[in-house]
C-alpha cells in the first residue's frame, strides 16, 4: 500500500495554530488535522515567527506558530520546486 501525498491547507494551519496557541501537544493536534506528529512538528517548525531571524517564543518558552506565515513558506517552497522541475 502506497503513501498517498497531500498537503496542509490553510484550514488545517490555522487549527494547528489554535490549538498550539492552547498548549496541545503535536501528537494531539496530529489526530485532530487526520496527519502525523511529525507533519505538525515540521509545520510548526515552518511557521515559526521569527525577529531579526531568531525565533520568538511565548510566555511559556514555546516557539510561536503563524498559520499565515506557514502558508507564505508552503507557496513559497512550492513555486521554487516548480522552477527546478522546468528546468531552472
């Protein structure tokens, strides 16, 4: 049985989103978006806000997560691997 590829909509980020923003953890975000711990915590690794290019984090010393810039990064990466597809 193959692996069936898909991605995260932004729906799926901004879920992500709340509930990091409420302390879940990515195994608990993971079983309520249908994906993996491990899609989560790359996720929140891609949306990651940063300042002056080192991560913020809150109160409680957790990385801060942006659905939006998630999505940004995601576009962003897949226009990139359109160019190397055609060619360059």
């Amino acid at each position: 049985m193959g692996r069936k590829l898909r991605y995260l909509g932004l729906d799926e980020r901004e879920t992500i989103e709340h509930l990091h923003k409420g302390g879940a953890t990515a195994s608990l975000i993971a079983e309520r978006i249908g994906t993996t711990p491990a899609t989560v915590c790359r996720e929140l690794k891609l949306g990651q806000l940063t300042e002056a290019g080192v991560a913020v984090k809150d109160e409680f010393g957790r990385l801060i997560y942006s659905a939006e810039r998630g999505q940004r990064a995601f576009e962003a990466a897949m226009k990139r691997r359109g160019r190397r597809a055609s060619g360059q």
